[in-house]
C-alpha cells in the first residue's frame, strides 16, 4: 500500500466550478501535511499547509482529518489557471523528509 | 532573489556510465534534498542534508547512488555504472532550518536523465 493515496484523475471540469481533491496517508505518526502545485514540466511549488482546524487560502480550502488519515482540498470557482498537478503530501516527522502522493490531475476547461 | 538551480538540465548517458548531478540551493538555506520523480508519479525521496551532514540516505535505491554536500552548500548526486531503470527527472530542493516540519522546500527545475 502506498503511504500517500490520491486518484490520480483526470478531473475534467468548466471554468467556475467547484471541484474536490481527497487523499489518504497510512502513517498515524504523520505530523505536517501539504498541498504542492506542479504544472506540467515544471517543479512543485507548495500551495498551502494542511491544518487540523482546516484553513482557507482564497478560493482554496484545504481540511485534514487525523482520525480518518484524510486530507481534502476544494477549490471553488475554478480557473483555467487552476490546471496543473496537485500533489498530496505528508511529513512523517520535522526532519522535512516528504511523501508525496501520485498527484490528481485537474483540467480546467473554458 | 536566486532560486535553487539544477545542473545539467538534460543528460543523456549510456548504460554503464557514471553521472554527476549537481544542485546549487538557495543561499543560505541549511537543509538540502534529493528526490527522483518518474512520468506521472510524485516525487520521491532519496536523501537529505543538514549543512554538510548527511541525515538520511534511506531512500537512495542502491550502493550505485551516492550524494555528497561537503561545504554545505552545492550538492552532488552521483549515479555510478547507471542503467536504464535510472532513467527520471532528479530534483533538488531545499528549505531554510533543519528543524521546522512545516517550512516550505523549494524545489529546483531538476535534471531530466536518461539512460540509453
């Protein structure tokens, strides 16, 4: 079993939609958790840290949920320049040693 | 300011040759890793540095990977009598303080590799 799970998609929605990303993490000892950006042959950029309490970036709104091992990302009112690669990751412990996920596709369409 | 940079951005090698990768990180950031991403897969890790130290190499596939920092600075991985499953983009990433789980990496535009 992966230690990060995502569907990988791809997600196909219309501009303006609100679309949903979900992925699991098998370490209960897991301690930081993230999401990266990466557009198509390009580097992975963090889009925003995962809090216990969820937080809100804008029209992005990332939640975690340390019982289920259960990290989600929604984006609403999507933007044609939302299409990239989302990356799901985690860091077992603060030495910064990350885990990415297989990454979820979004495709946003005019 | 510089962002971390990669070098070569492209090397094409044959099988059984060794490579150098290099990874210059952003200055004066402490931390510094190496991951290895296939087509259509996350990144993954392979070792990590603390200034000169290495941490970590529990991710380098086999003895023919080896990485160094010695100055704390600019990084090399090297890949001795490389084989064709070597084949990836190698990236580079580095934050500023060893300790702190939740800083941000910064990654490098990494070094497509291929082995023919």
């Amino acid at each position: 079993r992966k230690e990060v799970e995502q569907d990988p998609g791809p997600f196909n929605v219309p501009e303006g939609a609100t679309v949903a990303f979900n992925c699991t993490y098998s370490n209960s000892a897991s301690q930081s958790f993230f999401w990266y950006r990466q557009d198509c042959r390009k580097e992975p950029k963090l889009l925003m840290s995962v809090y216990s309490s969820g937080n809100e970036d804008g029209r992005f709104t990332a939640q975690l949920n340390r019982a289920s091992q259960y990290i989600s990302l929604l984006i609403r009112d999507s933007k044609l320049s939302d299409s990239a690669t989302y990356l799901c990751v985690v860091n077992l412990s603060n030495t910064g040693k990350l885990i990415f996920g297989q990454g979820t596709t979004l495709q946003v369409k005019p | 300011g510089a962002g971390v940079s990669q070098s070569p951005r492209y090397k094409v090698t044959k099988r059984g040759q060794d490579v150098a990768l290099r990874c210059d990180p952003i200055s004066g950031h402490v931390s510094l890793y190496w991951y290895r991403q296939a087509l259509g897969q996350g990144p993954e890790f392979l070792t990590y540095f603390n200034y000169e130290a290495q941490q970590d190499k529990s991710g380098l596939p086999n003895d023919r990977f080896s990485a160094e920092r010695p100055e704390g600075s600019i990084s090399t991985l090297t890949i001795q009598r490389t084989e064709q499953r070597d084949s990836a983009m190698y990236r580079c990433a580095s934050k500023t303080d060893p300790g702190g789980g939740w800083d941000e990496q910064f990654f490098g535009p990494g070094t497509r590799l291929t082995v023919l």
